[in-house]
C-alpha cells in the first residue's frame, strides 16, 4: 500500500513526459480524477492528467489538519465500481481519519495502475477552446501546453482554500498555517501558544485535538456553529457483515437515497406532525446515532420553520448541557441561521473542549480582530500572544477552483465573465459555450449534498457515456443548449427558495467569500432525482444537448496520443 512518498516514485523531473495531444485532459487527482482516469481508459480513450499537488488525493491530500475525517460513514465513502475492490479493502474506524482516506485513494491508484499518466506539481493556469479544430489548449505552470479534444474537470469542490483575509500576517513573527492546506511534515504544536481562526468543519474538527497538545488555545470565533457527536469508533462489526452480505447492492442503493448515504433512522415524517415526546425521542435517537440523521430524522427539518425550530432548541439545550460555564455556552450557541442550513459539523468532544482550563473562546462579532501583529492577534479589547495561527476559514467553494483555470470557451467567451453573476451549467455537467468541456460535481448538481464518492462515480460514468455515444456516432462536438441550462438554473434556484438553506450566509450560497454572488450552489432535489433526471436527459436522446459532426476534425473513436520529445515517441495509451 502506497504513501504519500513512495507514491512519487517513478514521476522524477527526468522522467516527466506531457504529451502534447491527447484525447482528454483530466485536471485533478483526487477521488474524480482517479476514478476518470480509470472510467477513461475502460473505453479506449487517451486520457492525460495534471494535479497541481505532489501526489494523489486532492482534498484528502491537502486537509491533513489534525482531527481531519470524513462526515460520511466510512462503509458508504467508498468506490463502488469494482466489485473486488469493496472486497479487498477494510475501513478501520466508521468514519475514516484522513490518512486512513489518503492511504485507500493510493491503494487504488496502485492497485488499477493510475499514476502514469498524470503529471504532478503541476497547476493548470489556461484552458482555451480552438473552435477551428474543435480542441482544448489546456496550458500549465511548468509551460506545458497540451491539446485535447475533451476537457474534463476533476479539481473538486472544496479545494480553493480562502485567502487568510485578515491585515498584517506578514508582520506575525510565529508560524501560521491553513487547514486546507496543512503542511505535509509534522506541525509541532506541543507546549505552544495556538490561536485557530474559523469554526466550521475544519476548526471544530481540530480544536479539541490542538486542545490536548497545545500549551494554550484561543478560539476567534466569528460564527458558531451545528455541531453534532459523530460517534466514531471502530466499524461496527455486525453491520460491516450485513452490508458486506451484498455491498454492490448496498452502493446500489445508495444511489436511490436523496443523500447517496443509507436512511437509517430516517422517519419520512414532518416533524410537526408527532407529538413533543415522540419528536425529542426521536431527536434523542438522532443524537446518539451520529452522521446527519438529526438533520434527516424528520423530511422538513430544512424546510419547515416550526420543525426547524424544533431541532434547533434541542441542539442548543444539548450545547447547555455540555458546557459548564454558562456564559461560554450561550456564545456558542447558533442564533443567527436556522438549523442545519449551514454544513452540520460532526465532532468528537467539540463543545466539552470548552471546559478545559487551557481553552478559551474569543467572539470577534464582540470583540473584532483588527489586525495580526509581530505577537500574535489584536482585537479591539487586547492583543494575544502566539506561536502558531492556524487558519480554519474555509474555501471558495464550488466555483473557486473551476475558475482558478481561467477558462475560455467559444468565441472568446471567459467563463470568469459568464459566471460574474453566478454560475449557470447545464446539470453541474456542462457549461453552454464550452462545447466538450465536462465538469464532475459542478455547480447546480447535487455533489456535496450528497455523498461525494457517489456523486463522483455517477458524473464521472455519465461523462464516459457521453462520450462513449459521440464516438460511436461520429459525434464531435458537444455543447450544452443554454435555454436548457437556463430552465435548469431556475429549477435549482426554485427549489432551494423552498427551503431554508438560502437563510443562511453559507458557503453553500457563496456567502462566505467577500464579493462572491449569493446564489445556492447545488441541486437540492436529491440524489436519487438528480440521476433519473440524467437517465431520462439520455433516454430521451440527450435533451438539451446539442451534438455536432464537425468536418475536418480528428476521426472519433481513434483513441490516440501525440508527444513530442525523444522518450516515449508514438507512445499509444
Ligand atoms: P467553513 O465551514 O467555511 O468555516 C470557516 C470558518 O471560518 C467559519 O467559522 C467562518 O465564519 C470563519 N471565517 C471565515 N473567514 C473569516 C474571517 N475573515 N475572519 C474570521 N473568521 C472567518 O470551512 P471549513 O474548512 O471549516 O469547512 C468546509 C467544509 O469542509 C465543511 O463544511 C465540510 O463539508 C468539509 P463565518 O461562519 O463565515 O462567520
């Protein structure tokens, strides 16, 4: 089983080969890419990559903070493509810690051989559509410069961390460090004075572990947060056994879940519709079973004002109930958006970490950072002394890194420019004007609504269809119809204003980057409609899809590879 090191074997600067003409460029390495590269590859196409980290694993490459998991139960996190693989790989723990996740995504990248042709440390700075020979120029860092005839995205959702937006980092004489892009060699935080900035996900995953190492902690909390138990532990052996029973179908039927997850305790039932004992036994069950059931439990927790109220006063007693000072829990305490409207966090002993005698909270809405300085932290009350900042502020999420490639499309057109006012793309797939550019997990699709593996196995598979149909048919070029992506916008638009979500300033709405348009960035409709809507898109001979033969153009279905260069010459994938 790979690490992170002996992974870069065989990619050395001499070795280093791009090609200069393939049939697609896969941007990314993470689970998309990894499993793009494979599907790719099963259908005869020369797929070329570029990953601008050092090695495999995208988001689970970067967030190596400490604390880092995944929220969805580690049984369900799982590629379900080959049925071997779900036989020959074991989680350890229900949900899996990152280096548990990075470890699996380098065991199939070994084990389905899916480095060699993918060049790392690498970023793509430009991609450009050449309309006359229907290709991508898909430009890079190193000065690569490679064409293509499909473009494929795999750079993820999560993965354009924010720019620390705080004044005077330069001056700071300590270390600070990004969660989202935590150093690869230990962080040493034993004895020191820490300071995380942000508690979402990444800061209330941490914070209880920098807790125990660190000397002194300070919490600059801007606005708390949901946080429930994950419960984690190792797998539970006798549901590991009934899953594995038929774990193809397991997968199978995750797919048919508005989540891509198993509904466990799921009633279907409006909150409001059971008596007050029956809806907190059932918020009880929530609670001690972890994952997002308590956002789940009940069908309305997300939509209905009175059930959402309901959850929310049950969390806030539970937060109460864990903290000992009272002042401490009631700034912890989430009044500001409904329940569950913001990520849910999954934590293991986040608000008890409050209680310890090295842990304090700062609430910069009371007391705002003004600036960092050579020491540590000003506030407008007092400066804080600190060896180590960690940042915990979150991404440009969604949109960020697919616009980080500067992409132009059909007549000039910069995809910069046709997002300003936020992003349109025809079912998180494809992007009118940018004919054969495919993105998986996209914005206006499901992606992290749902679980991520899921959403990515499905887009993935649909994009290799999709071209799998244009290369049978003699099928050059695809576009998305941009009335249909404009219905599809509305359709999004609409059914996130039926529920609460758009209440909150989220980085599902873009609400956390400054001058990011406030729009909601994923289908909310479920998973399960979401892929019998693309079934049906295709049945019905890809409505809304426009295909062109285009003349003149490299024949389809001649799966080929062009270097240049004196290794590797006539090389064919
Ligand atoms: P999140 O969930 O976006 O959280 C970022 C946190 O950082 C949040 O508490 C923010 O407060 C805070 N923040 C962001 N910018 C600032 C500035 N400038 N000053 C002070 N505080 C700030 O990111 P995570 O990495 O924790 O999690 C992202 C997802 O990864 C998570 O949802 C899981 O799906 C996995 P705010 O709420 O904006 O007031």
């Amino acid at each position: 089983m790979g690490n992170s090191d002996t992974a870069l074997a065989g990619i050395s600067e001499v070795d280093r080969a791009v090609p200069q003409k393939v049939d697609v460029v896969l941007i990314g390495a993470g689970f998309a890419g990894l499993y793009a590269h494979h599907k790719f590859r099963e259908i005869g196409l020369a797929a070329f990559g570029f990953e601008a980290a050092p090695d495999i694993g995208g988001t689970w490459f970067w967030n190596r903070y400490p604390g880092a998991r995944c929220d969805v139960e580690s049984l369900d996190y799982t590629y379900s493509f080959s049925p071997e693989l779900l036989d020959e790989w074991r989680w350890s723990e229900r949900f899996a810690t990152q280096p548990e996740i990075l470890q699996y995504a380098n065991f199939v990248a070994d084990r389905f051989d899916l480095r060699r042709e993918i060049a790392f440390d690498t970023r793509v700075t430009a991609a450009e559509y050449d309309e006359a020979a229907n290709e991508w120029v898909v430009r890079t860092d190193r000065g690569d410069i490679v064409r293509s005839h499909y473009l494929v995205s795999a750079v993820g959702s999560l993965s354009l961390p924010k720019a620390p937006e705080i004044t005077g980092l330069d001056k700071f004489a300590g270390r600070w460090v990004q969660t989202g892009a935590w150093p690869r060699e230990p962080v040493d935080v034993a004895g020191k004075r820490v300071a995380v900035i942000g508690t979402g996900s990444s800061g209330i995953q941490s914070i209880p572990i920098l807790a125990e190492q660190a000397a002194h902690l300070t919490v600059f909390q801007r606005t708390p947060n949901y946080s429930v138990p994950a419960h984690n532990g190792p797998v539970d052996a006798a549901y590991e056994a009934q899953v594995r029973a038929d774990y193809a179908e397991h997968c199978r039927q995750n797919r048919r879940t508005k989540g891509g997850v198993p509904s466990r305790i799921n009633t279907g039932l409006s909150a409001m519709e059971v008596s007050e004992e029956e809806r907190r036994a059932r918020f009880e069950q929530a609670w001690g079973f972890g994952t997002f059931s308590l956002q789940a439990v009940f069908r309305d927790i997300t939509s209905n004002e009175q059930s959402n109220a309901a959850a929310a006063a049950f969390v806030h007693d539970k937060i109460r109930s864990a903290v000992k000072d009272p002042a401490i829990a009631e700034k912890l305490i989430p009044k500001t958006f409904p329940f569950g409207t913001k990520r849910l966090c999954l934590d293991t002993n986040y608000y008890a970490t409050f209680n310890r005698d090295n842990v304090e909270l700062v609430d910069i809405r009371e007391t705002p950072i003004e600036g960092i300085t050579r020491a540590g932290i000003r506030t407008t009350e007092r400066e804080y002394p600190f060896d180590l900042i960690v940042f915990a502020t979150g991404f440009d999420a969604i949109t960020g890194p697919l616009l980080a490639l500067n992409i132009t499309g059909e007549g000039g057109r910069k995809l910069r420019d046709e997002w300003k006012d936020g992003p349109q793309s025809y079912l998180g797939l494809m992007i009118a004007g940018f004919p054969n550019l495919f993105t998986v997990n996209g914005p206006s699709s499901p992606s992290v609504l749902a679980n991520m593996l899921q959403t990515i196995e499905h887009h993935v598979e649909w994009i290799a269809d999709c071209i799998d149909h244009m290369e049978k048919n003699g099928l050059a070029r695809v576009d998305a119809d941009s009335d249909a992506q404009v219905a599809w916008a509305h359709e999004v638009a609409n059914m996130a204003a039926k529920t609460l979500y758009t209440k909150a300033d989220s980085w599902y709405m873009g609400a956390n980057v400054p001058g990011k348009p406030r729009v909601f960035l994923m289908y909310i409709g479920g998973f399960d409609r979401y892929v019998d809507r693309c079934e049906a898109i295709v049945s019905e001979g890809y409505t809304g899809f426009r295909f062109t033969p285009v003349a003149g153009d490299s024949a389809p279905g001649q799966s080929s590879v062009v270097w240049t260069g004196a290794h590797s010459q006539g090389t064919r994938f």
